[in-house]
C-alpha cells in the first residue's frame, strides 16, 4: 500500500558532503518514526540515524556531528545531510518509516526504501 523511493546517492571524496531524501506514497493516513540505515555487504544493517514525529533524533556514534536527519511531513520525506564524509561512510543506505496505513486500524507498519549507493573514495 506504501511505497518509498529514495535518492541521492552517488561517489564523493573524502571530507564531501551528500543529502539523501526518501519521500513517501500510496495509503499514508500517518508517518511516526522516520529512520536512516546502511548496510556493507557481508554485514548487518545498522542504524544511523532516526527521528521521531515530534522531532526527537539520534544518531549512530561514529556519525554524530557529522550527519544531520531532518524530515518534512507535509511531503512525509525524510533527509539525511551528511558532510565530512569519511571513507568508511561507504555502504547502502535506506531509509525506514514507520506508517499507518489504514483508516481502519492504528497500527503501525515499517516500510523500506529500494537503497542508494554512497561511496566515499578519492
């Protein structure tokens, strides 16, 4: 019923800067927590940074400082600013929502965005 496509991806040099966006379609009736993860092949999926409808954030350690999720609920997109990219930033990354999607029910689902490369490297 709900689909996110994200984007923004693409090769950067250390110490650059990338914004992901991921925006949200189909039956939304509401978005609570909005997340970023990423994922390098043969490891697990981690969390790098989420946010909550009412704004609360928090990050992954090693990107504190650094990355920077923002979201905008008139167009249910959330963002991800990142700058001072370090090499080791290189991974998948998707973004995560958690939505009802009914009008009949206050559940909440998780959806996932298709991924989107970002490559850290000179």
């Amino acid at each position: 019923q709900v689909q996110l496509v994200e984007s923004g991806g693409g090769l950067v040099q250390p110490g650059g800067s990338l914004r992901l966006s991921c925006t949200a379609s189909g039956s939304i009736f509401g978005v609570n927590t909005m997340g970023w993860y990423r994922q390098v092949p043969g490891e697990e999926r981690e969390l790098v940074a989420s946010i909550t409808r009412g704004g609360t954030t928090k990050y992954e350690d090693s990107v504190k400082d650094r990355f920077t999720i923002s979201r905008d609920n008139a167009k249910n997109t959330v963002y991800l600013k990142m700058d001072s990219l370090k090499p080791e930033d290189t991974a998948s990354y998707y973004c995560n929502m958690e939505i009802r999607d009914s009008f009949w029910t206050t559940n909440d689902h998780t959806y996932w965005g298709q991924g989107t490369q970002v490559t850290v490297s000179s």
